[in-house]
C-alpha cells in the first residue's frame, strides 16, 4: 500500500483550562491515503474539531507524530506550517470565515495572490463559475445567503488545487436543501481534483457518504463493534 497522504501516530493533545491541563485527544492513530474521504462523527466535545486542526498544523500535537505527505508537522515552527497548509491544503469553516469587506471574487483570489498565482482572478472566477455563483462575483458577504457564503468558502479552499481538503462542520449552518448542496459540492470536487478529502460532522447519513467513517469518543477512535454499527446506522 502506498505512504498515506496522513499518517497519526499515538497523537495527544492537551489544552490549558481554568481547571488546568486537560487531555482533549489520547492515543490517537490513523492513516488516511490518497484520494480517500473521511467522515468523523461523535458526540460533541468528543474531538472531533481538536483532531482536524491536529491534522491541518492548525493545533500542535502536545505527544506523537503528525506527517502530511510525508512532512512531519509537529516539527515545522509557524511559518513552515503557514507555508505547508498554503501550498496543500485548503479548510472550510462552519462560520465560513470570509471577508465581510471583500467581494465573493476578491475572498476566493486574495489567497491565490499570496500564493504568488498571476492568474488570481481568472483563477477565482472559474471556481466561483464552478460552484454556481458566477453571479455572486461582484456581491458581498452579508449580500448572500449561508449557502451561498458557504460555496465561496469552499471556492476559496479549493482554487489552489490543494492536495487534503480539510471542512469542519461544512454543513452544520445550512438548512437540509442546502447541507446536501454543499456535501454533492465537496464531494464531486474532491473527486475531480483527487484532493483527500477529512470532514466533521454531526451527521451520520453526510459522513456514510464517505468512503469511511471515523467515530471518535471520549478523545480517542471508537472501535468497538457498537461503534461500527452506530456509523452505519
């Protein structure tokens, strides 16, 4: 089998509270390949959230070995991970994250401009065009519905072709009609692009939909057989 494209090894995370040091994640081990979609489920406060943004550099293992693409991000100081994420990885927020004073068009080029792409622009209309919203190019945030916000976000992540899509909670803001919009979205781009695509979800149904399901509880992976059976349910 080919190196996986994520790789935990007994990662920990623990966070200061008011209470003192509290262990979020413990003992966790997964690898994730190429192309492959996840769908984490669990109770809330079960770490779901905790382990994407271990996985995404965005929170650092206190213990174990994080490696995306065979990078070790647990040794990159914050500049290598900015770069890391900038050059391979896209995440899609619940809150969505945009820009309140930039256009749709201006939200999804700004980071292809960072990134150096003279074709920000043309870049950005494309995936706008991609995901139904050529005609939200010229609108702003608070102009548009969550839906709507929600596929500029998901523009914006993909435009730079990134190689792990990462989404939390994706659809957790919209409505039904528009949770599966996003979901058919997500799904079909990270398809057409080859991205590895992790996603939390509270959804058992949106996360069946993946090619696996990882259900988290209590901080660590649920593998008993209930577990299995609770995901497919």
């Amino acid at each position: 089998m080919p190196n996986p494209v994520l790789s935990l090894k007994d990662v920990t995370l623990s966070l200061k509270s008011n209470a003192g040091m509290v262990e979020i994640l413990h003992g966790i081990s997964l690898d994730i390949q190429k192309g492959e979609t996840i769908g984490m489920i669990g109770p809330s406060g079960s770490g779901k959230s905790s382990l994407l943004m271990v996985m995404g550099g965005l929170e650092r293992a206190t213990s174990g070995s994080v490696l995306a693409m065979g990078e070790d991000l647990t040794s990159m100081n914050e500049d290598a991970l900015a770069r890391f994420r900038r050059d391979n990885m896209g995440v899609v927020f619940q809150s969505f994250h945009l820009i309140p004073t930039m256009t749709a068009l201006e939200n999804v080029a700004t980071p292809l401009e960072l990134a150096g792409h003279k074709d920000a622009f043309d870049r950005a209309k494309a995936e706008l065009e991609t995901v139904g919203l050529a005609h939200r190019a010229d609108h702003y945030p608070a102009q548009m519905s969550g839906g709507e916000q929600q596929r500029v976000a998901l523009a914006r992540a993909l435009a730079p072709r990134p190689s792990i899509l990462l989404a939390d909670e994706p659809t957790g803001n919209l409505d039904g009609t528009n949770g599966k919009a996003i979901m058919d979205l997500l799904l079909g781009l990270s398809e057409k692009h080859g991205a590895t695509l992790v996603m939390v979800t509270h959804a058992p149904d949106l996360a069946a939909r993946c090619d696996r399901v990882v259900r988290l509880r209590d901080g660590g992976i649920d593998t008993s057989e209930e577990a299995a059976l609770r995901a497919t349910a």
